[in-house]
C-alpha cells in the first residue's frame, strides 16, 4: 500500500509540476502586431489569466496535502495498530484550530478516525449480547477501544445494565421533557460517561448547550467514537471538563456561538443539571464538593435531577455520613460503577432524608422527592433546586 501509495505520489508530483509551468493560451500572447510583438490582451483574457492563477494556486495546495499525508499513511501502513492521530481531527472539518483547542484535552491519545462498518458491528454485538462479556484482563480502570486488540469490557458493561442504556434512558428524558425541556435549555451532566444520555441531549438541544463533567476520558473517548459520532461533535459543539471536583466546563466563544448569550461565559448557568447514579456513590464531604463548585452554575429556575439511595440502608451500603470520598464495592474507583463488583462489599452512600436536607441548605437549596428511578430500583430520583423556588 505504501509503495503504490509513494508511486502515485510521484506521478501527481510529475503532473502538478507539469500544470504548474504549462502556461495556458489565454495568459500569453493570442495575436501579435505588425512588429512581431504581443498586443495587450482583452479584458475576457485577463478574467481567464486570473482563473488560471487561482486553479494554479489550488492544485499546488492539493499536492502538498497529498504529500504531507504520505509519511503518516506509509507508517500506518507498517503498523495499522499503532496511534498517530495524538492532536488530529477528521481532515473535512473546517477551523482546525478553533476545535483542536476546543476539544486537546478528549483528543489525546485518542485515533480520531471513523470506525469501519466492521468494527461498528462488532461493538454493538458485543454491546447488544444478553450477558456482558468481561475478559478476565478487564481492571478497575476502563481501557478503550482499540482496533485488533482485546477489548476487556465494553464502555456499556463498565458503566452499568443494558436497561439503563435503554428504557431508563428515554424515561430521564421524558421527565425532562415534562419539567420543560427545550432545545434553547442549558444542560449539564455529571457523570456522563460514555454518552448514554448525552447521545440524546447533543443532538437535541442547540450547538453548545450540552456540558458534562466526567474524570473518565477514555470512557467519552468511545461514547463519541460509536454512539454520537464525530460529525456531531463538530457541529454541535458539546463542552466537556475532565476532573474529579465537580468543576463543570466555561462557555463557548461568542467566536463559535454568535449571539446566543447562554452558551458563552465564563460560569453560564444550567437549566437543568442530571447526575443518575453519581451521589448514590459518595459520602458527605464529596458531596459538599460538588454542591460547592456547582452552586454558581444554578440560576434561580435551575433543576438538579440527582438519584440517591435513601434509608434504611441496605446491607451492602453505608450512612453517608459514615465513610469518606466514594463508596463502591472493592477494586472499584472512578464515577461509576463496575457492573461485575462483587455484592457482598459496600457499594452505596445510603443518606437520611433529613440528614440531605441538611446538607443542601448549607448551599441555598432543597429538594423534592419525584420517585424510583425504575421500579424495584435501589436509587430514588430526586429534584434539586434553589431554595427561593
């Protein structure tokens, strides 16, 4: 591939230097005078001149993308396993530099490229199998996809049951939907993971009115690869902010969103934030943490739809107050929750209704119970909002 590849190369080199030197009729002499010289051309042959200028200027700039690209491909095609997309973006996307910005931080290490109709298959079979397959290889922290390697689980096993990623989906957002959501909201989600709302919210809402706030690149990393893909991500422009505390993502630049006032900012305000199957994991003082850096994000009218497990406690949970940091099964870290940990250990913040009451308050909010998050379910869905209301 890469010796047809070189030889092509250089046949497209032969013809551009052979266009580039070939003046064409009309920018030379169409007649001469009675002396033998060149009489001044017409203004339709000086029109055609600078047509022939720009084609000239355009071929040149197609040649040297051609032959900037072959070292890269040539590798490739050495090694095919191997990542050289570090702070890449597909070549058809415009402003290169405005996005590369936008998104370094997702980009890294990360092979942006579209997966083959092959490979898409795959993963949803693998996605769609009754039984998650989880190989003995698979840790405590997620490895994503790569082609021709094994994968240990799937981004939809590490973050939780087939049910959450299909009718628990449609039910949050039709809840939304009854509290008002529109287009034009602002919507926050903590914990979004592998996109498995953030599917939905993206292409709904407006460009730049999707934010999350996730510790997990390599989880988003595939949630944009196989379920958003990357043609949304540019037109949509969602914002994302990889940490741990809780700290949700700035505006866009009025650069990238015009006039649209909500979407820019240094700290713009949330019409909704979503956080399912977040502070049902984290004892008191993380979720002091993330009440405190989220605060200024609520507007008077913003609602939090937050799940807890309330008590009494269950056997395999703990009173929130009575741990530090995040409560999971052994072996278990992050923002979610190993769907293979083991059941014996704790694995849920178990909070006292009064007891939350309390810790809202110390932040201007409270709370309204909405009810089970699927019937049977441990985690009870609650709505957050500013005291005021």
């Amino acid at each position: 591939m890469a010796r047809n590849l070189s030889i092509g190369l250089m046949m497209a080199m032969h013809v551009a230097v052979f266009c580039l030197n070939t003046t064409p009729l009309s920018a030379a002499c169409t007649q001469l005078d009675q002396d033998g010289a060149c009489s001044a051309p017409s203004d339709m042959e000086r029109q055609e001149s600078m047509e022939y200028a720009a084609a000239k200027t355009e071929l040149l700039q197609q040649f040297q993308m051609k032959t900037s690209r072959a070292p890269r491909i040539a590798q490739e095609d050495r090694n095919e396993n191997e990542t050289y997309a570090a702070f890449t973006l597909p070549s058809d996307w415009p402003d290169q530099g405005q996005l590369i910005s936008l998104y370094h931080e997702i980009l890294l290490g990360d092979e942006w490229n579209a997966p083959t109709q092959a490979q898409l298959t795959r993963v949803q079979e693998r996605n769609m199998a009754p039984d998650h397959i989880i190989l003995e290889s698979a840790g405590d922290v997620y490895e994503r996809w790569q082609p021709d390697k094994p994968w240990p689980q799937t981004y939809r096993a590490y973050t939780g049951s087939s049910g959450a990623w299909s009718s628990q989906t449609l039910d949050t957002i039709s809840l939304l939907n009854d509290w008002g959501l529109e287009e034009s909201s602002m919507v926050l989600e903590i914990g979004c993971g592998a996109l498995r709302l953030g599917r939905m919210f993206i292409q709904f809402l407006a460009r730049g009115h999707y934010h999350c706030v996730d510790p997990t690149r390599e989880l988003i990393q595939d949630g944009i690869k196989f379920e958003l893909g990357y043609d949304l991500l540019q037109r949509k422009l969602p914002s994302f902010a990889l940490n741990e505390e809780f700290v949700a993502p700035p505006g866009l630049s009025k650069s990238l969103v015009g006039s649209d006032a909500a979407a820019t900012g240094e700290s713009p305000t949330y019409t909704f934030m979503v956080a399912i199957s977040i502070f049902t994991h984290t004892a008191d003082d993380l979720l002091q943490v993330a009440l405190g850096n989220l605060k200024r994000r609520f507007a008077p009218n913003t609602r939090l739809l937050a799940t807890f497990h309330f008590a009494p406690c269950r056997d395999n949970s703990l009173p929130s107050n009575a741990a530090t940091g995040w409560i999971y099964a052994a072996g278990n870290t992050g923002w979610m929750s190993r769907s293979n940990a083991t059941t014996q250990e704790p694995k849920w913040a178990c909070y006292d209704p009064d007891h939350l009451t309390e810790l809202l308050q110390v932040h201007g909010l409270t709370w309204d119970y909405v009810g089970e998050i699927t019937p049977g379910s441990v985690q009870q869905s609650v709505s957050i909002y500013p005291q005021s209301n």
